[in-house]
C-alpha cells in the first residue's frame, strides 16, 4: 500500500504568527453596526467578560423540528463573568479620524493603568462636524476574583437610523454610571467572542502546523520538513512551516447561543469550593453553549454576531441547570 502523502498543514489565512500586542482585539465596527441594525432603543455593541471555566448543563430543547424537542439533553458550556463597565472617555469621529476626544472619567481604580487627569471632561455638547460616535470604557474588574486592573476596549453604538445626535445623548445619560450587562445581552440571539487563544510558546513545525514526521533515519532532524524550498529564490519562504510562536494569537468564535443570564445574587451557580483555577463568581454571569478560546480569567470581548446563520438562530434551548 503506498505511503499517503500530506504535503502540509497549517492556514495561512492568520499571518503572522507572533504573540498578539493586546488582550483584548480591536474590532471592524462598521460591519458590525451595519449588520445589526438598532431598533426602538439605541444600544451598546460590545462587553467585557471573564472566562471562568467550562461545565456541562442541562438544557430542555425547544427547538422546532429538531431530533430532541421537548426532551432534556446535556451540553458543554462555557461560563463567563460578566462585571459592570463604566466610560473612560468619548471618541467622535469624523471621515474614519479622531478629531475630539473627552475624558470623562478619574476613578481611582484607572491609576493602575494609566495617568487620569485630576479633573474629568464635560460632555456639555459635540463638536461642530462630526460622523460617528464611541466610547471607551473599561471594566469594573474589582468586583470580580480575578485582578484589580481594569482592561480598556473601544465600543461603537447602534441608534435608530443611525443618528448622530441620538448617540450622544445616549452617551451623556451613560457618563459617571455603571452599565449592568443587562442593557446588552438581552438584546442578541446570538454573540461572537473575541479573545486570544492559550498561549504555548516557542515550538517546533509539528506542533505549529501538523507536519508528520519524517523516516527515522532521516538526516538532519525528523521533527522538521524535509525540503525549505528551491535553489532559487535564494530564500526560504514564509509558507515554508518553520518553528515559531503557538497560541497568544488573536481568534473570533462565530455565532455563539447564550443560554442563560443572571447575577449571583439572583441565582447561585457556585460550587463550595470555588470553580477550578478562577474561585467563585461574584457578580453577573452568561452561560454560553460550547467553548471559548482562552485559559481561565482570560478577558474577551462578546459582541453581536454580524454573519448570524438562521440554524443557529432558530435554536430554542431553556437553561434548567448545571450538572
């Protein structure tokens, strides 16, 4: 039987392959807010969570036309803490620029990670020209388990027909407040998650690209590819698998189902002794179906799904409890 052949692996569709710069990813709002159009309210379009860990949960399965309606299944989930965010500063934008930004916020817990000024900004009124609105808020983190530093995204704001002057008055009535997660996920059938994957560190081509090893005899290493490329061009290029940096690497998990919302103090999930490598949750919390990239009191960004897919969407599943 002859040998199978596998040329190589590894997408090069994420390149390059190096450790990210920040925890949390930046984000292509436009397409966001084009694909999730505001209704009557206008709405934030992003939230800072903490995965807490993973579980199995009981679920009752309402779906229409599925295998299991009606029945009770067990599904892996993920938990992630979900602490109150408040606004550092507002952005407006003008042809993709900032042209003004104001902070708006000294908070004590803000000297961990950056220089607040002594006295914060007035939002009092915009600047003359201006196309979009965002503000950058941070996370409320000291209520949690995890740390005391906060982390820091920029997130874009959906209003009615998009209008610019609606979006600074929702930003004004959200200045000096905590913004619960309740004001966003009720609102999204389903959510992306962005975050960065475990980090591994250096490591060799099989690891990294799941080339096979070569004949045991081999010359000059079996771990390794047995050619890096013609005579000429006298170089090697970069589809050649090389060693390199695993994991730390900036990944988007599409269409998520949440299933489920509360805070502690409402309904306690847990365990006596603590969950495995984070402890207990002490605030709001989201539990959503199947994994998420990232270790333990990894942070991440959920925002509306922009490609949602209809089998996704029409799943019906109502949390019972974990198990």
């Amino acid at each position: 039987m002859p040998r199978s052949s596998k040329p190589r692996a590894g997408s090069l569709q994420f390149w390059p392959r190096k450790r990210i710069r920040k925890v949390l990813p930046s984000v292509n709002w436009h397409e966001v807010q084009n694909s999730n159009p505001a209704g009557k309210d206008s709405r934030l379009l992003g939230f800072i969570a903490y995965k807490v860990g993973m579980a199995s949960a009981l679920v009752k399965d309402n779906t229409e036309n599925s295998l299991t309606k009606g029945k009770r299944v067990i599904l892996p989930v993920t938990l992630l803490e979900t602490p109150n965010m408040k606004i550092y500063s507002v952005r407006f934008y003008n042809k993709g620029i900032v042209t003004k930004e104001i902070v708006v916020s000294n908070d004590k817990e803000l000297k961990r990670k950056l220089k607040a000024p002594a006295q914060p900004g007035k939002l009092d009124a915009p600047p003359e020209h201006y196309e979009d609105i965002r503000v950058i808020v941070y996370s409320i983190v000291k209520s949690t388990s995890v740390k005391k530093t906060p982390d820091f995204i920029e997130l874009a704001i959906n209003t009615p027909n998009n209008d610019k002057s609606k979006k600074f008055e929702f930003v004004k009535s959200l200045v000096g407040k905590e913004i619960s997660p309740k004001e966003f996920m009720p609102n999204f059938k389903l959510l992306d998650v962005r975050g960065l994957t475990k980090g591994k560190g250096y490591s060799g081509p099989v690891k990294r690209f799941g080339i096979k090893y070569r004949f045991h005899k081999s010359e000059k290493g079996v771990k390794k590819v047995g050619s890096i490329g013609p005579w000429h061009p006298a170089r090697v290029t970069f589809r050649v698998p090389m060693a390199g940096q695993v994991g730390l690497f900036t990944r988007v998990i599409y269409n998520i189902k949440p299933l489920f919302f509360s805070a502690i103090s409402e309904k306690n999930i847990n365990p006596s002794s603590g969950f495995k490598q984070y402890g207990n949750i002490n605030s709001s919390y989201v539990i959503l179906k199947g994994s998420v990239q990232g270790p333990q009191k990894r942070a991440v960004l959920l925002t509306p799904a922009f490609r949602a897919t209809k089998f996704q969407a029409k799943k019906n599943l109502e949390f019972v409890d974990l198990v």
